[in-house]
C-alpha cells in the first residue's frame, strides 16, 4: 500500500518530554487549504509566517508546549508569538 509523504505531516513520531503525548509537525508560512484542514484535525500546528534557526519544530496538543527540533528548548502557548 503506498502512502503520501507530505513534509508538513510525515514528521516521525516525537513524543512530548512533558506529558509523553506525540507531537505534530508545526508548519510556518501561509497555509494554504490543505494545511489549514490539517491544523483543524491537530495533525500539524501553524506557527506563522515568521521563522527562524530558533523557532520551535514539534507542538503538542496536550500540554499545549511547542518545542525545538533538539526537545530541550519549549515555549508555552500563553507566550505572545503564538496565535490567539
């Protein structure tokens, strides 16, 4: 059975150090409809246009952290770069 390997959504399986729950992927830049389906149904996270060597690769749902690609950095969605 083939499957599709989209970037944004093919991430390996990284589990959050918090709460142990699998991360998605977060994807920056304009999304377009099919990322924003995406978004609605958890399996991504939109982190906006901006990006930068320091901007976090993983989010979790659960604990509602996003983290860098390295897990030891995260950023609480209460902080203010993230979308309300």
């Amino acid at each position: 059975m083939k499957t599709k390997n989209n970037s944004a959504t093919a991430a390996k399986q990284v589990k959050c150090p918090v709460c142990n729950e699998i991360m998605v992927a977060i994807v920056y830049g304009m999304p377009n409809l099919d990322i924003r389906k995406k978004a609605k149904q958890r399996k991504v996270f939109i982190g906006g246009c901006c990006v930068s060597e320091h901007s976090p690769k993983y989010h979790c749902y659960q604990c509602r952290k996003s983290f860098s690609g390295d897990l030891q950095t995260n950023i609480d969605e209460n902080d203010d770069w993230l979308p309300k």
